[in-house]
C-alpha cells in the first residue's frame, strides 16, 4: 500500500502541476474536476512532451530561473499566436526587462510585427526563424511547452539553456496578464514581492505620438467596438443601445465614433445609416491602423466592446472601459484590479448579446460625467 501510494503522488502532483497556476494571486477559473480518463488523457499528452524534450536531450538545458551574466542577451520565441490581445497580456510582463541589464529580442507571427515596432523593451523583432543567429543568445524563453514549440526549439536552437513562460501548465483560463509578470519576474530574478508585482501589472504600448483625432463641441468621445472573430463574442444589440443613448440628454452629447476591423464594416454601415435626433455617429472602421486605433483611444473618455483586442488595446492606453463577456469568461481573467486598469465588466446570461442595452447604457450613465 506504501508503494502504489509513493507512485501515484508524483502523478497527482504533475496533473496538478499541469492544471493550477504556479502562483496563488493568479486568478484562474475553477479547475474542472476531471475524470480519471481525462487525467490520464492529459497525463499521456505531458509525458509525450517530456520524452520529446528527454529524447533530444533539453531536459538538462531548461531551467525555470535564468543564471545569466549581465548584459545577457534573451531571446523570447512567442510561437503559435497570431491575437493582438493575447499578445499584449502574455508579453506584458516583458516591462521589468527594464529593471536588468539584459537584452530582450522576440521571435512572433508577422501579424504582431506592426504592434510592436515602436516597443521600448524588445530591442529587436523577428518574424522568420532564418533571421536569427541563435549563437548570440545567452538564454531561450518559449511562450509554452507546447509539441510545436519543442521541436522549433530542438531544430533551430537545440543547444540553448532555455525556459517556458507558463512551463508545465496545460489549463486554459486564466489571467495572462499576471501570469506573465510573475513568469518574467521569476524568470529573470528580479526579486518584486507579490504585493508590488501585483500592483504594477500592466499592459503597455508604445506608440509615436499622435494628435489626429480632436473631440470638438461635444463632452467628449466614446469609442464603441463592433464586429469580431468569434461568434459568442459579437454584441448583436448596437442599434438598441444607441436609440437609448439618442433619447439620454446627457448621454447624447457624447460623440460616439465606431471602431473595429472589416469583419464589422456591414454592422458600421447599418448603424451609421440610422437616423438619430441628438447623437453624433462617424464610423472608422476598418480605416486606423493599429497604433492609429491607440492613439484615438488614449483621446477617448470612454470604450465599449466586448472582450477582444480593442479591449485590450484601451487599457493599454489607459482608458476606462465597460467590457462586454460571454458566460464562459471570466472577466477577471482579461485585467487586474489595480490603479492601471478602469474597467467595468459586464457578462451575458449565454453570449455576449445575451446582455440587455438598458445594463450597457446604465452602466455608461454611471461612468460617464452627467
């Protein structure tokens, strides 16, 4: 009996490993209590990970703290993501590179190039592995332990120390943006306690400064986001929501403007065409590129939208925002409740339409200056 116990414990503890954040602050969705199946499903797919990395020999190169020297030069391959708000969280903890000697390079998908070209904490940005001379690098982080990013690894910087920002996790929801403070923070010694990295974990974009989009004659502007990618996550409710801004006195003095990629040019156009009494609608959908977008949401007094990377992109700017989710998400999993961030979060009974215009409107009516 003593023995089956000494051989199931390290099983329990690498399922455990694989489904809890290493960090109690991280906020996490409930862990599902999995069937022994699924546990053993899951187990098999950390093992193939584990042997591909004993098999090529890296399991002696990974660490979960770097030992570097100073002015170390890092390389950070962000494999597999092509999401501009998955991008800003999981690389948000790359700002206490600014803390360290160390030289910070990043290997993404040319999609995320253009996010940050003007970053103050990546020196260089790669999009293509035949771009990099791995010889000059010190050290390796990986976004994960996923099969793919193994084998890149082992075929293009087999012989480098190397670690992974969410290492043996394999669970789905959880607040990325803490989860990489705290990745960067252990993973570069920098010594934050957990209350200061809490208080600091932010999202940043840097941007060249832009003056383009004056608010003039109204109280200000209020950027609204439609269209999107994900179904569950489409507002399908924008013609009610702004009928109820037009008959809102003070509501109506905002200037609203519309924003989103061309997923979402129709619904502009649909709700452009309507016919308003005292509201003042523009759309520039699908017209600002990325940083033009930052920009006229750092102008902003207010966005709206549901989760997506606007969002994001509006708390990387500093504005306020009421974030619309769907039943699936929890909303403390997209921002961190600390001086940065202004959000007000609401969540449908199902998807994100599921919400009522009359929450979304009254929730504006009490974040905005009567």
């Amino acid at each position: 009996m003593q023995s089956e116990k000494r051989n199931v414990e390290p099983v329990r503890g690498f399922i455990n490993k694989s489904l809890r954040v290493p960090h109690p602050e991280i906020i996490q969705d409930e862990v599902e209590n999995l069937s022994f199946y699924k546990k053993i499903s899951l187990l098999k797919k950390q093992l193939h990970k584990w042997s591909i990395l004993s098999f090529n020999r890296q399991l002696g190169l990974y660490t979960e703290a770097a030992d570097l020297r100073a002015g170390a030069r890092i390389l950070l391959m962000y494999s597999g993501v092509n999401n501009i708000g998955d991008a800003l969280m999981d690389l948000s903890g790359r700002a206490l590179i600014g803390g360290t000697s160390y030289t910070l390079d990043v290997l993404l998908d040319p999609s995320l190039a253009e996010l940050f070209r003007h970053d103050r904490f990546f020196s260089k940005i790669y999009t293509d592995f035949r771009e990099i001379d791995f010889g000059e690098y010190d050290f390796v982080i990986l976004n994960k332990l996923g099969i793919r990013v193994i084998k890149e690894k082992v075929g293009h910087a087999r012989q480098s120390r190397f670690t992974s920002l969410i290492g043996w996790y394999a669970g789905r929801n959880y607040n990325h943006i803490q989860f990489s403070y705290y990745s960067f923070n252990k993973i570069l010694k920098c010594g934050i306690d957990d209350v200061d990295l809490y208080k600091n974990s932010r999202l940043v974009l840097d941007a060249p400064k832009c003056d383009d989009f004056p608010s003039e004659g109204y109280a200000g502007r209020v950027a609204i986001s439609v269209g999107g990618r994900e179904s569950h996550r489409i507002y399908g409710k924008w013609a009610d929501v702004l009928a109820q801004l037009d008959d809102d006195e003070g509501l109506s003095r905002y200037e609203y403007v519309l924003l989103g990629s061309d997923n979402g040019l129709k619904e502009a156009n649909d709700l452009t065409g309507m016919k308003f009494r005292n509201l003042k609608l523009t759309s520039l959908v699908g017209k600002l590129k990325i940083h033009e977008c930052f920009s006229l949401l750092g102008q902003s007094r207010l966005f709206v939208g549901a989760d997506g990377g606007l969002l994001h992109i509006a708390h990387a700017a500093g504005t306020p925002t009421i974030a619309l989710f769907s039943d699936d998400i929890d909303p403390r999993t997209r921002y961190v409740e600390n001086d940065f961030f202004k959000c007000s979060p609401l969540t449908g009974a199902s998807d994100v339409t599921s919400i009522e215009p009359k929450d979304v409107v009254n929730v504006m009516r009490d974040v905005l200056p009567g």
